[in-house]
C-alpha cells in the first residue's frame, strides 16, 4: 500500500506516535507499504514549530530515509491539480495535501476531520483507529 502521511500525523509518530491508533500505526511502519510525507508538511511542521505549536528538530528531514519515509517534492503537476477540494475546508495546506495523495494515488493517513468528511474519489485511514 502506498501511503501519504498527514503533517499531524508526521507530528505524532516523530514524538513517540502518542495520537496514533493502532490500525494507522501498523500501516505506517509495515516494510511492505511505501509511506511518504509531502514537502509541504515539512514546510507546515517548521512554521508550527516556530510558532510554538509543535515541537520539531530539523535533523529529522536528513533522517526521513532512516524511518523510511519519502518527502514529495513539488512540482507542475501539484501545482496545477491543486484546487479547494470541499469549500468547507480552504486550509490551503490540507488542501495541497489532498491534492498530492490524488496526483499520486496514495491512501492519506489522516485524522483531520475537516479531510475525512471529503468525498475525493481517494483512499483514507482515520489515524486515530
């Protein structure tokens, strides 16, 4: 299964995956899925971290192939999919996330209930379950 980690998600597992359920964390560290996470959840972590939302050490980008992660970097393609998915939800970031688990075909790992409640034509998985 190819998998698209959401950055909350990303928070979570790279801080003792406390808010992670069962199910999603078993799916995220199976050697036989392919998880990645978007740049711009990088991006969304470091600016969290600034504002004192998140803690965050940037040493873990250069350690993402160590936990076998896969950063998406952008490209035209993400560019020019992108779009407001549901108009109950114009969180730019939730919605370029969205919009590269379709470009990508990958099932989004997410507990966002404004993401969940999208009817995108893609895979889903509560991270909470």
């Amino acid at each position: 299964m190819k998998l698209l980690i959401d950055t909350h998600v990303f928070i979570w597992l790279i801080n003792g995956h406390k808010g992670v359920g069962s199910k999603a964390y078993d799916l995220v560290t199976d050697p036989d899925n392919d998880v990645c996470i978007s740049y711009l959840s990088l991006f969304e972590v470091v600016i969290k971290a600034q504002t004192g939302r998140a803690t965050f050490s940037s040493e873990i980008i250069d350690r993402l192939a160590e936990v076998d992660v896969t950063a998406l970097p952008l490209d035209h393609g993400l560019l020019h999919s992108y779009h407001i998915i549901d108009a109950r939800n114009k969180d730019p970031f939730d919605n370029a996330i969205i919009a590269t688990a379709i470009q990508h075909d990958l099932t989004l790992v997410t507990s966002d209930s404004k993401i969940l409640a999208c009817q995108m034509g893609i895979g889903m998985v509560d991270a909470r379950l």
